[in-house]
C-alpha cells in the first residue's frame, strides 16, 4: 500500500490513467469510423464519462503531489467512473432486456451550454440503436465490456484511496 501511495502522488500514475482514456476513446472512434458502428445515445453518454476519466486525469496530473489536486482528481474519477458503469449497466439491459417501455433516447441531450453533438458531431453525434447488439469480443457485447471497464475502475480507485490513507511508516 505505501508503494501505491507514493505512485498516486507521481505523474506517472495519472499519465497513465490519462493513456488508458485515450486508448478507449482510440477504439471507440475506430469502432464507429473504420468499422462502421454507428453509436448509440448510450455510447455517446458512455464516451463522455470515459472523457470524464480523462479530465480527472489531467486535473491530478497537474500536480499530483498537492493534496486538493490529488483528491479532486480522484473525486472526478469515481464519479465519472460510477456515472459510466450506471450507463453501461443501463445499456446492457436496453439490449437483453429490450422493452418497448424502456428505450434510449433518439437524440443526444446535451446542455445548452456544452453542445457536443453539435461542436464535434463526428465524435458526440448519436446514430445507431441501443437495443442492438452490433459488436462482440470473447462472447461480451460492448456495454458489456464497459461495465467490466468502469468496475475495473472502482476497484482500481478505492485500492488508491485506501493507500492515501496509508501514509509514512511511523518512525
């Protein structure tokens, strides 16, 4: 636990978890431009709490030493993460629960104030069906593997929350 101490308070750790952002979002963009996937109002919302992910990241990358950038970067990584396994839990039951009563939307909703779909509509822009299971790996549709991705993440961060708490060895 000390090891993962010192690690949160590195640069390393936090470019590292910034790399694994990038490598999903990577592959989500060649899911939908280079396959042909079109995503979902689901994966949309999904690929914004990976951002959300990546935004912790920096923030604890900035100054991973200084305890109030540590924390807020862990805070936003927990809450992004929790906010992308809700997601991804609610996206698998839209395709092995299907339901006329309990659909996605049609159109992403995004704040007035933050138009993703509309400033960046080849990554934010919404077009395919949530119900529809359109990719598999290993016998796991992909919100599926989002749900173990954005678990992974909890599990990851309260190991690293739990070593803050494991400071200096006493003396």
């Amino acid at each position: 636990m000390q090891f993962l101490n010192s690690f949160s308070k590195s640069r390393l750790s936090w470019g590292l978890l910034l790399l694994f952002v990038i490598f999903f979002e990577a592959c989500a963009l060649f899911f939908q431009h280079v396959m042909k996937l079109d995503p979902c109002v689901m994966c949309i919302y999904e690929r914004v709490a990976m951002l959300g992910v990546g935004v912790a990241a920096l923030v604890g990358l900035v100054a991973p030493q200084n305890i109030v950038f540590r924390w807020l970067g862990l805070a936003g990584w927990g809450a992004s993460a929790y906010w992308g396994l809700a997601l991804a839990n609610e996206h698998v039951g839209y395709q092995f629960n299907p339901s006329p009563f309990a659909t996605c939307d049609l159109f992403v909703r995004f704040p007035e104030w933050a138009p993703l779909n509309q400033w960046v509509p080849w990554m934010f822009e919404a077009t395919g069906d949530c119900s529809k299971v359109v990719w598999t790996f290993l016998g796991q549709s992909m919100p599926q593997w989002l749900v173990i991705i954005f678990a992974a993440n909890l599990v990851a961060l309260v190991v690293i929350v739990t070593a803050q708490f494991v400071g200096k060895k006493a003396a």
